[in-house]
C-alpha cells in the first residue's frame, strides 16, 4: 500500500507509549497496534486529530506517501 503510517515513529521521538496514546485518545491499545503497523484501512479524522494534539505533529508526521514501483 502506498500510504506509510509512521506512528511508531513519532512516539519514540516523543517519549510516548502505545498504552499511553490508547489511553489519552480514547481506543484500544491493540487499535495503536494495528494502526503502527499499517494494518488498517482507514483512520476517522477525529482520531487522528486526537493523535496529533496529543504528539503535537501535523497528519503528514504520521502519514507518508511511497508509490508502488
């Protein structure tokens, strides 16, 4: 898939936890889960602003575009 999710990223670079963010935007731990490691399809725009409030980032931080070859 061409869209990267690189959440994992930004919560190293912040010092946060996956049980953390879970916890401060209101879903499961195992949803952090599934979303650091791609594995969705789609995100609500609600969780992803709660996301980036809480890791003070803009979306394109956490969202990377690699075209197929």
């Amino acid at each position: 898939m061409p869209i990267v999710v690189t959440l994992d990223i930004m919560l190293a670079k912040r010092k946060m936890r996956s049980k953390d963010l879970a916890l401060h935007v209101g879903i499961t731990e195992q949803n952090i889960s599934l979303l650091k490691s791609g594995k969705v399809k789609g995100m609500r725009f609600d969780t992803l602003q709660k996301i980036c409030e809480i890791l003070d980032c803009q979306p394109g931080d956490l969202l990377v575009y690699e075209p197929d070859e």
